[in-house]
C-alpha cells in the first residue's frame, strides 16, 4: 500500500477484461460537489497512463463528465464509470455527483462498489450530507478512505484538515482516523504560501517528491525525521491497535521495533475489513507533468488495502416469486446475477446498461433473464423477460472499449438490453433469479409538466416512460383529479436535468405548470334539496323530480346513498337512476369543481310520469337536486393533509418547528433519534409543503430528510378556501 518501498511508478491504462475477482477493485469516489472529485479521477487515469497530458483520453473527451448536460451545468449529474489497469490490477472508479439531488447516483455507486474514498476539500471541509454517507457507509461495514484535496488553496492546512475529518468520521475512535503521509511544502510565494510538492511517507520514513512531474524516492533529511515522529508513533499504535496479533502491542510498548512489512500487512487488513481509515492528500498534475502528488499512494492504497470482490457478501438473491436461494458469493463459474446499477440514452448506439457481476460471468450475444420487481410506485411495472444482450464493453469518456466478457466482482457497459431499467437483475435464461434492490431515496418535490404542442404531446409518454426507466429515484403519476402529469424529483437541479433530457435526447418540449393538490368538498351540516328536470315542448318529453336530504359523514365515508321513498312516488327503476346522477355530480363537485365526500344522500320523495320519465331524465333530476342543497348549504374545502417526519440535527430542530408552524403545521412529537438528532413529527397541509424538499435542505444546510406520506383531509381554513373558490369561479 502507499508506503510500499518498491511503488509502481505506472502501467498502461487501457482497461480490460478481468481474469479473477482477486484482480479487480471496485472504488466508489464520495464527497461534496466541488471538492474535486472528477479532476482526482483525471488525475488518477493519467498516473495510471490511461489519458494523456491534456487530462483526455486518447481518442478524445474527457474521463468523466462527458454529457452536454454536464458541460453546460459544470457540475457532475450522473454515475460515471472509469477502468484502469495499474500493476496488475482492474480498478473500477465510479465518480458519484457531490449534489444532494443526485443522491440516487451515488446510492447506484455504493450498491456496485465494494471501497469507499471520501474526497474532502481543504478549503471547504466536511459537510453535513458527506457526514451521513460516512454514516451509511459505516452501517453496512464498506471500508474507507480520506483523501484531502485543493492543497493549493491559500488558507489549505493538512493538519487541521485531518483533525476535521478524525471528528467528523472517527466518533467511535478518532485514533482510527489518521494520515499515511505528510504533505512537504515548497518554498513560499509572494503570497505567503508554500505549495505542497512532496510527501513523506510515516511508515517507510521515505520522501516522494512530484515537484519534477514525476513520483520520486529519495531518503528524507535528517531535519525531517523529527518531524513525523510524532505523527508515525500514532500511525503505528493506531495500526497496532487493530492487528489480530493481540501480542503486538506489548511488544512495541517494550521498545521491539515492528517489522515494517508486518506493519503494512496489519494496516491493509484493517483496511479492509472497515475498521481503519487512513488519511491521504493528492493533487492534480501539474501542465507538462505525468502524474499528480499523492496519485501513485492513491492506487497502491486501492490496490493493496482495499478488498477484493471475493471479501464482498453478495445481496440477497430469490426466484421471481420469491423462494431464497443460495448463491455463493463471486463465483465466476456460479449460476449469473449480475445487476443493472444504471441505464443511459446513448444516440447512436441506444440504451445502454452499466451492470455490476456478482456471480457467473456475462458474455456477449448471450441470452438473459431479466427481472424487475418492486418499483411499481415509481411508474416501474414489475417484468419477466428475456433479452439477448448486445457487446459487452468499457466505458472510457464518450468511447466504449469492448470486452471480451464479464465476470463475477467486475463492471461492464451492455448495449441493446431494450426492456432493462436501473435496478433490474439479470441472470440465466433457464435459471431466473432477483436481487433485492438497494434502497433508494423518495422524490419529494413534484414537477407538473404538459406537452407544449401537439407534436410534443405524441411523444411525451414515450420520453417519460425512458426517463424514469434510467432514473428510479424519479416517479412518474398521472393523477387522476387533478389531471397532471408529475414528475417527482428530489429536488431543483434534479427536475432542471429531467427537463433537459426530455428535451435534448427525446426531443420533447414540455412547459412546467403549477402543482395542484387534490382538494375535496364535503357539507357543513345538513341541507335539502330538490331536482325538477321537466321538458315537454316538441318531441319525446322527459318528466323527473325528486327531492333529497344531505347530512356530512365521518372523514373516509365517501358517498353514502339512502332509498326512503314510500308510495311508490319513485318507480322502482329510477332509483339507481337518482343514485347515478348524485354520484355523477359529486365527482364534478358542487362549490369550486372538487369531488364531494363523505355525505349521505337519502331520496325522500320525487314524481314520475308514466310516459316522459326515463333513466337520463332521473340522473338529471338527482344532479339537480344535489346542487341545489349545496346552494343552501356551507360547504367545506377539504385538503390533504399529510404525516411528515423531519431527521434533523439538534442545532436546527427549532428552526424546523418554527418553520413548520409557519406552513400550518402542528408539530406532534419530537424524539432523540442519536448521532446528535431529533425526530420531529408534524401534520402539515400538503398544499404548504410542495417546495418542502428545497426549502428544508435550505433551512439545515442540506443535513435533515424527511418523508411524507398521506393522512386525511380536513376543513381548509374558511379565507383560504374562499379564495380557491373565487379562483375556480374565475376558470370554469
């Protein structure tokens, strides 16, 4: 690992196909937008001699960050996959997106990686939503680790730096967050600060100096040494304090000088199994250079300390319907399960699926069982299909370099899987199986859309049905009382690249409308009504009359319709007829065009003729007869009132209930929920909560979550609601 004294000082990049999952390393780079993330992947590929000095691969493009969208956001939005080859090795880099509304990339990106390396700006520090993916990342034990970035900046301090990251990411146990190397200083500009040309490392007490453009060893001075003592000596009984060898320790308090070799092995393997995390810097190559500080320390750490595919346990898999089955986990020659992580639009080639191996091996031209299950909520319908799978290949910029095959622990673009979405699994076509998805945050902030012409319109099911099959943290619904078409997203800049894709890669204009909730009417109190539909001039006449009570019911009533007539006064076979037109009319409304609920309608009496009265003439009759009441009647504007939960930091919960009360909430309970956070339950009216996602992530500097879900409508206040009313009386 980085302190190794024999370091590779490089290997042509172009990546191919694994041979054995001992070879592969699988790496997921998480952190903050803007803490570098991309430029470290750039950095990466060149000291690993996959780009050349330009920072662009070698038939044009950058790494990553390749879509237009990208371009024009300057901003990371997508998952994007970068293979290498370094001394023997296949490493997977994912880069994630560091803004909170493409947290479902990054969720794709730890679900196909098995190390984790949190990228930490020294000018910026540690942020509340970095905080939490360490948090998830420590739940389900993914090892870890830091590298400190933009060491060029004026005010970078790698010290304090790394006491930052030690109280952000080691609460358990600080001394499980430390530096292998300290950054050495060049000498001073005329600002005042001395850039970082060099590191040195603790354990092998060796200097790499990359002020040439290139990595070079050499002994450090003796005025270095006294310099890293301090820091080597915690180094080392940090390392100590994890090894297996419980003898270990004694040994070194006694003054026994541990082996260097035996140190490395002991730091590698709490590496890997999750329980050190070690502390790196790194900076970009500079113009002209062949590799950037810290990049070769970088790879030897991935390569030597983080695990293999083999140390990963698999997700659980099951048969389509369900029965558990045991699949032992990264065998190349074991049944295929392999899942699709992420889907692309590419334009020339189609759809193509970005799909980590669990178990088997993946060949091109083969057929495949593909399933989908359990996203029918986000517009997903579940599905059983087989599809015959187009090349296999590598990803590499806006280039796709093919692969022979795919096995267990590695990842591969597939081309041509038409009915495969993000999060669908695929395996043998004689031997379907289903891996349980990873969860997936909800899209809380609703996008109403319609088509801008009618052309638009032809093809705006196609492009939301593509949308949302490459994008699960996206739900499409079609409400049914409102009439909109949704889009829910999880948050603005989130909704800006839906927008986007729909226009440049399915070619559909669409134009953002307001959300509208789904609002109800309902009577005050008891009213009467009569309706008299009678038409005798010219023709066939029509002769209905009947006259009804309308008393409000308990809330989840809905319609409740009562027969009393006595004498006849209504034929028998009218009185559905009345029903009909009653129901019919409280699914228009009576007030402000929202469907009535919870009422009982009785008919009381009416008036028939035996020859003009029909079916039509009743319905009628009945619709009247419900307006009518409502003229005499106050009647109440319902809202749908929704459950909120808020998980937010301690330091924010009075600003949350506070806010709360200002969207006519009514706070309900609040609860430690650990880790420094509370729990606050709220009531809050759905209408006042449609930006609830960008004004909340605004309100905690983007470290609360929170979910909604359905309650019950209740009376809108009496202003409001008259305002609604004119509003609807002004549109009808």
């Amino acid at each position: 690992m980085g302190d190794k004294a024999n370091a590779h000082p490089g290997a042509a990049g172009r990546a191919t196909a694994a041979d054995h999952p001992a070879s592969v390393r699988n790496v997921v780079l998480v952190g903050h937008s803007g803490s570098g993330k991309t430029t470290l992947v750039e950095a990466l590929a060149l000291t690993a001699g996959a780009v050349n000095r330009a920072g662009r691969v070698e038939d044009g493009g950058t790494v990553s960050d390749y879509d237009e969208i990208e371009h024009r956001q300057q901003r990371s939005v997508q998952l994007s996959l970068v293979p290498v080859d370094w001394d023997g090795y296949k490493i997977n880099i994912l880069d994630t997106p560091g803004y909170a509304d493409f947290v479902g990339e990054l969720r794709a990106g730890l679900r196909a990686a098995d190390a984790a390396l949190f990228v930490v700006s020294a000018s910026d520090g540690v942020d509340g939503s970095t905080r939490m993916v360490w948090e998830e990342c420590a739940a389900v034990g993914m090892p870890r680790a830091i590298v400190i970035t933009h060491l060029e900046a004026a005010r970078a301090d790698f010290d304090e730096m790394t006491r930052t990251c030690a109280e952000a990411f080691g609460a358990d146990d600080p001394d499980a967050v430390l530096p292998l190397y300290l950054p050495l200083h060049g000498p001073q500009g005329p600002d005042g600060h001395a850039p970082v040309t060099g590191l040195i490392g603790l354990l092998s007490q060796k200097l790499f100096d990359y002020s040439s453009g290139e990595r070079k060893e050499s002994e450090p001075g003796p005025d270095q040494l006294p310099l890293i003592e301090e820091a080597r000596n915690r180094l080392i009984e940090g390392i100590i304090a994890e090894s297996e060898d419980e003898t270990l320790m004694d040994r070194y308090l006694g003054g026994e000088a541990i082996d260097f070799k035996t140190l490395v092995q002991d730091l590698e393997r709490a590496v890997a199994r999750g329980i050190f995390f070690p502390v790196l810097a790194a900076a970009p190559a500079a113009d002209g250079a062949r590799q950037g500080l810290g990049t070769v320390e970088l790879l030897e750490l991935v390569t030597g300390g983080f695990p293999t595919p083999l140390e990963r346990e698999a997700p659980a898999v099951t048969t389509p319907d369900g029965k558990a089955r045991q699949v032992k986990a990264c065998d190349p020659n074991g049944p295929l399960v392999a899942e699709v992580v992420k889907t692309a639009s590419d334009p020339y080639v189609g759809r193509v699926s970005m799909v980590r191996v669990f178990s088997g091996t993946l060949r091109p031209d083969e057929t495949v069982h593909v399933s989908g299950h359990g996203l029918a909520d986000r517009g997903h319908e579940d599905h059983d299909v087989d599809e015959r799978i187009g090349a296999l290949s590598a990803p590499f910029g806006k280039q796709q370099r093919v692969l022979t095959h795919a096995i267990a622990g590695d990842l591969a673009c597939v081309a041509k899987l038409n009915r495969a979405e993000t999060g669908d699994t695929l395996s043998a076509k004689d031997d379907p199986l289903l891996m349980a998805p990873w969860e997936m945050p909800d899209p809380l902030l609703p996008l109403a859309i319609q088509a801008h012409s009618k052309a638009d319109e032809d093809k705006l099911s196609q492009g939301l049905s593509r949308l949302v099959a490459e994008d699960p943290t996206m739900r499409l619904e079609q409400n049914q009382d409102t009439h909109q078409v949704v889009l829910w997203c999880l948050g603005e800049a989130h909704a800006d690249v839906a927008l986007e894709r729909l226009r440049s890669r399915y070619g559909v204009q669409v134009d953002v409308v307001p959300h509208k909730v789904s609002l109800r009417e309902t009577f005050a109190a008891k009213s009467a009504g009569r309706g008299r539909h009678v038409k005798q001039s010219g023709g066939h006449g029509q002769y209905a009359i009947c006259e009804i009570e309308v008393e409000p019911l308990p809330g989840g009533s809905g319609i409740e319709f009562v027969d009393k007539v006595v004498g006849g006064a209504v034929p028998r076979q009218f009185i559905p007829s009345v029903e009909k037109g009653v129901r019919a009319q409280s699914a228009k409304g009576v007030a402000a065009g929202y469907p009535l609920i919870d009422v009982r309608v009785t008919l009381l009496d009416g008036k028939a003729h035996s020859v003009d009265s029909s079916d039509a003439a009743f319905q009628t009759a009945g619709a009247l007869a419900l307006r009518e009441a409502a003229a005499d009647a106050r009647i109440h504007l319902l809202e749908p009132v929704a459950e909120v939960t808020v998980l937010v930091g301690d330091e924010y919960v009075g600003a949350v209930m506070s806010d709360m009360s200002g969207r006519r909430g009514r706070v309900v309970g609040t609860e430690q929920a650990g880790g420094g956070r509370t729990l606050v339950r709220a009531e809050v009216p759905e209408i006042e909560i449609g930006r609830y996602a960008v004004d909340l992530r605004s309100l905690s500097h983007g470290t609360a979550r929170f979910n909604r879900t359905y309650a019950r409508h209740e009376p809108m206040p009496a202003q409001l609601a008259e305002k609604i009313r004119e509003q609807a009386q002004g549109n009808p």
